[in-house]
C-alpha cells in the first residue's frame, strides 16, 4: 500500500505502486487515478467522479496528464487521450526495454 495515499483515501481506491496524476484543466483540478486495467477521473475539489477510462488488456502501471492531455502505459504500450478521444497507441518497447513505471506529460502545443 502506498504510504503517501494511506491516511486518507479520497477516492476509495489504494494506488499501490502506481501514483495518480493532478493536473488544471480550465483552472478546475483535475485528478487521474488508475485503477487496475483501467483510469478514472474525477474534479480535484469536489472529488466527484468526472468519467472512465478505457479497459486496457494489463494492468495500467503508470499514469500522467498536462492540460487536457492524458497517457497510460499499461503492459507494452503508452496509449494517449485527448479528453475521451484516444489519439494513438504505441509500444513503449522501442523507447525502454524495461516496463514503463512512471510517465510525464507536457503540453506543448
């Protein structure tokens, strides 16, 4: 269990290894939780449930998100969103040979 989010669960779920990602999105707070082959969002004030993610075939093992922005890696690939558009799927293999445990995100555009 991860020590940082132990004493207090906001959103009812323990991410373990796997740390979610806080980011503004229309100077509203916005908190992106994975939660096992899947993400979830919710408003970073009010903690209410803003949407699901995507099933994904493994387990996500890193999360991150910039603006309206968002990328999971889950078993080999990264996959990037866009709101709840995905926008494109690629294997991470090319990048790390080894699993991806942590993600950044920059909007750059």
């Amino acid at each position: 269990m991860s020590t940082c989010f132990a004493p207090f669960r906001p959103v009812g779920f323990v991410c373990d290894a796997v740390s979610c990602s806080l980011t503004l999105l229309y100077n509203e707070p916005v908190l992106m939780v994975p939660a096992g082959r899947t993400f979830q969002l919710f408003k970073g004030d009010s903690l209410s449930m803003i949407r699901g993610g995507p099933s994904f075939e493994n387990t996500v093992s890193a999360v991150a998100q910039e603006g309206k922005l968002r990328f999971v890696a889950e078993g080999p690939n990264v996959h990037a969103f866009s709101h709840h558009k995905a926008l494109w799927s690629k294997p991470h293999a090319e990048l790390s040979k080894a699993t991806a445990t942590g993600l950044h995100a920059c909007d750059d555009f």
